[in-house]
C-alpha cells in the first residue's frame, strides 16, 4: 500500500520519465547533425532527420503541417524539414528521394551549404519499437530518490507511456 498521495506521485514521475525517453532519441538525433546550415563554403557529411516535403512550403507551413507541403507540386522539389530547428534543407539527387514525399526519414549525406548530398535514405525511427524491452535507466523522481526500471516493475510488468507535445 502506498502512503496518501504516492499514487499521484507515482504517475506524475512515471509521465515524466515517458517525456524523457521520448526526448532522448529526438536530442541524439540533433547531436549528430553535422554542418552548419549557414555555412556555403564548407562540405560537412552527417545524418539529418525530418520529414519529406515540397519545396512550395516555407518552414513555418511545415511545422504547421499544412496538407500543402505533402503534395506533388510541379516544379517543386523535395526539401527536408527538419523540425527540431525549422530548418529546410534541399536534396541532391532528386532522384533518390523521389518516392518519400511526406514520409520523416533519416538521411545520411555531406551538407554543401543548405543542400544534402544524399547518400542514403531510411524511414526514421524514434522510441523502442512495440515488444521491445526499455534500456536499463536510472533517474531521480520528484522527492530525490534514484528509480530504475526494475524499481519500478509491478507484479504485472511495466508500461511505459511515449507521447509527443504539440508544441515541439
């Protein structure tokens, strides 16, 4: 049994973990873009992650998720968003991303001012995929007391809860 208010405790620690592990992935991914986007003179080669969208679309129309930056424009080409910065990045070769319009994907390329070369391109993967088991972890919850994963697994095992904010 837990003392008058654990409960609540509990569940707020356990959102606030879900937060972090959903942010973990997402801060890895920024750490390992290369380049500065700004830069025209330098060649840098990275990995980006972002989503696939028309280069009718202006960043602030991508970040809204505007139905209009998925669709096939003529004479539009394909950028990628990167919504972690709202920075938009063109693609060469075209041909190699062609059938991705509006899929977030993880590309893998040299940065040459604000166009990646592409090397490859794979579907983005965030978070554990559903069966998998949760990496070993410790945090501290809200009253200073180290948690791990096997702290906190019930007689029944241990849900972890993953969710976006619509602000990020």
């Amino acid at each position: 049994m837990l003392p008058a208010g654990a409960d609540s405790a509990v569940k707020r620690f356990l959102l606030c973990l879900a937060a972090l592990f959903s942010i973990l992935p997402l801060a890895a991914a920024g750490q390992n873009n290369s380049g500065n986007p700004s830069s025209n003179s330098a060649t840098n080669s990275g990995v980006w992650s972002g989503t696939l969208v028309s280069s009718s679309c202006n960043a602030d129309e991508a970040f809204n998720e505007s139905s209009e930056c998925t669709k096939d424009v003529p004479g539009a080409k394909l950028t990628l968003y990167d919504d972690t910065n709202r920075v938009m990045y063109g693609l060469e070769p075209q041909e190699s991303v062609a059938a991705h319009l509006g899929d977030s994907v993880t590309v893998r390329g040299a940065l040459d001012g604000d166009t990646i070369r592409v090397a490859s391109i794979e579907p983005m993967s965030i978070g554990l995929a559903v069966g998998q088991k949760a990496p070993a972890f410790s945090a501290r919850d809200q009253f200073g007391r180290v948690q791990t994963l096997d702290s906190l697994k019930g007689a029944n095992g241990t849900v972890l809860l993953f969710f976006r904010s619509a602000d990020w």
